[in-house]
C-alpha cells in the first residue's frame, strides 16, 4: 500500500510540475547507421532489410533549432552510432552557442584523438556503450567492435579532460544488463573506476524484436532470481564503496507505474527522417507495424508520430491531436486512479500480470501505442 501511494505521489509530482505543454529534453536522432555489423541486442541486427538507413539533413536541424526556447537540453542519438553523422560537430556548436546543454551516446569506437578534442569542446555528457567487462564477452554481443580500442578511448578521454581540469563533459559508462553479461556487473563497476568515469548506468535491455532474442532477458514476470539479485547488491556494495555514482535499473517489474521513464510528458524524439515521437520505441527506422516480444510471445506494434518537423514546428505539433491524445492518457483522472484499460497486450503474460496485480498498470492508462513497451512496466 505504501508503494502504491508513494507512486501516485510520483505521479502528481510529474503532471503537476507540468506548465502549458512543452518539452525540455529533445533527443535527437541524428543517424540511424553504424559501423557495427551486428550487435546481438539491436533491432538493426533483427531487421537489416527494413531497416532504413539515414543521417538527420541540415534543413530538419536548423528547424528543430528554431524551436530552441522549447527544450534546454538535447542529446544527439537514437537508433545508430552518431559518430558517424559528418556534421555532428556542428550541430554540437550551434545548438550549445543557444544555451543548450549536449549529449549523446556511442559506441565509443570513433573517439580518436581529434573526435576526443571535439567531445571536450563541445559536449555536457557523453555516454558510452560498453556493458561487459571481459574482451570475449564484449565481442561477442558486439561482433566486429575491438574491446581493447573501447577501453584506450575511454582512458584517454577521462585522462584528458583531467589534464584540462575540466567538470565537463561528464562521462558515463553504460552496461545494458543482459543474462550472458550480469555476472560481469561488480567488475565493470571497478573497471570504471580504474578508467576514471563519472558515473555508471546500467539499464535493462528492454526491446526484444525477435523470439532469437528472448534468452537476452533477465526480465521475468516472477520475483528476480535470488542470484541475479545477489549481482545486483554486490554491484551496489562495489559503486559504494568506490564512491562511484551508478544507477541500476531494478530487475523487479513495477505494476503500478502511471508515467514511464522516458517520460513523454517532458521529452520527445526527432527520428533521423524528422518525424517527431513520443520516444525512441515509437520512433524505430523502419516502415509499416513491428514486432515487440512481450515475455515470450510476439506482440504487434507499431511507430507512433506527433507530425514531421518539415511540415510544422515543434510548437505546432504540441497543439495538435496527435500529441494532445497521447499524452491526455497520463493524465486523465482514471488513469491517476488506475480505473482505464492496460498498457499490455491481451497475451498469456498479460492474463497472469492482471490476476497477480489487480490494481496494477493493467488497470492504469497507457496510450495504445505503448501497448506492449516493457517500459511501461518499469524496465
Ligand atoms: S511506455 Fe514505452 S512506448 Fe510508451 S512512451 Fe514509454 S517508452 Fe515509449
């Protein structure tokens, strides 16, 4: 019951801080191609044929940019390796000469020397993709990459920018939890610490497209395997002890969550096309309806738009039905009181999730959209 309140509080807390709509955290596709062949946990791998590859052109950026006063914040990357987008750094220079803080996400293959002077100059954060901490295990989830150049560029990176004395950017090192790499969870954490990062991240992977994918997870309806649990404490114990910030997602599922952490209330994605989406799972590059897997069973899914940023601005779009209907399933009173439909597929999961938590997100209201997102359920 406890829990229960404390989420509604949570809830009020984020639709309450709400001022007439806008967003503050723009995350901007700027590529959806990598170098890598075949990362094991990516869609791209599950769907090279459909997958449409393409870099954000100038025009679309120079639109979004003249919707500045609408978000403080914006980071450069979504379903590819930003790296690779030949006027990164110029975008990182005007959207910072506005005000706006930085960020984004890589591989971290592409930070060599003259990249690294280009990330100091320009970014508030930058996160890097590394989740393992044995060379063989990073290779095989990430086929192709080199673990040893990885590692190099996040020494130096950190040595430089302490040389430097700067506090920016900030750098974090993020571990996509999966069941080949958990075990490997407290030594990344000293791994990090020996490479002089600011922060680790270890998120859950939560988008399966393919039944081949399924023995990825380590999300379970059922309480977490006391094992996998014990990983997660010791890699806690390991953060604290090397007074390490790091935030790990919790393998428990959360069934009575109102607003998922991508928070569409706040932030917004641009797709590499300009098409605007609530959030990265919305806004996958590929054509026609998808496939999620939800706890082992293929659910139909689908992209969802607010409109194309060629056509409007970003103010228009916030005034438009397709926006105004999303996010009104956050916040209509029902869905505060968990009284409207679910955010989960009618499947056999679905079934055991309604009977093991009747006042659960199966009660609370989701756009149909998110129909099938583990987000929805705290992943
Ligand atoms: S529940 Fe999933 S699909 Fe819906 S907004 Fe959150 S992350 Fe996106």
């Amino acid at each position: 019951m406890l829990m229960r309140i404390k989420s509604l509080l949570e809830y009020f807390q984020k639709v309450w801080g709400m001022e007439p709509p806008r967003w503050d955290y723009l995350q901007v596709e700027v590529t959806t191609r990598c170098q890598l062949p075949g990362c094991v946990m990516c869609p791209r791998t599950a769907w090279p044929a459909s997958w449409q590859s393409r870099d954000l052109s100038w025009q679309t950026f120079e639109a979004l940019l003249s919707s500045r006063p609408l978000f403080s914040q914006a980071h450069l990357s979504g379903w590819g390796e930003p790296l690779l987008h030949p006027r990164l750094w110029d975008m990182a220079r005007a959207l910072r000469a506005q005000g706006v803080k930085v960020s984004l996400t890589t591989n971290g293959l592409g930070l060599n020397a003259e990249v690294r002077k280009r990330v100091l100059e320009h970014l508030d954060m930058v996160a890097i993709s590394l989740d393992a901490t044995r060379a063989d295990t990073y290779e095989k989830l990430r086929p192709g990459s080199d673990f040893q150049r990885v590692i190099d560029n996040i020494a130096t990176l950190c040595s430089a920018k302490r040389t430097l004395g700067q506090q920016r950017p900030e750098v974090v090192l993020l571990f996509l939890k999966m069941r080949p790499n958990l075990k490997e969870l407290p030594e990344f954490l000293r791994l990090a610490a020996s490479l002089g990062v600011d922060r680790v991240n270890a998120p859950n992977l939560d988008f399966i497209p393919l039944p081949e994918m399924d023995s990825l997870s380590l999300l379970s309806l059922s309480p977490p395997d006391p094992e996998l649990e014990a990983i997660s404490q010791e890699a806690a114990a390991e953060a604290q002890r090397l007074h390490l910030p790091f935030r790990d997602f919790s393998l428990s599922l959360k069934f009575d969550l109102r607003v998922c952490d991508a928070n569409p209330l706040r932030q917004v994605f641009v797709t590499a096309s300009g098409e605007v989406a609530p959030c990265v799972y919305l806004g996958l590059p590929v054509d026609g309806p998808f496939t999620r897997r939800f706890f082992k069973e293929s659910y139909l899914a689908g992209n969802y738009f607010y409109g194309q940023v060629a056509e409007n601005s970003l103010e228009s779009l916030l005034q438009k039905s397709a926006y105004l209907n999303f996010i009104d399933y956050f916040k209509t009173p029902a869905a505060i009181f968990g009284l409207l439909p679910s955010a989960i597929p009618d499947s056999r999961a679905a079934k055991e999730i309604k009977k093991l938590h009747p006042f659960s997100a199966s009660s609370g209201r989701w756009p149909p959209a998110c129909h099938g997102c583990l987000k929805s359920l705290g992943a």
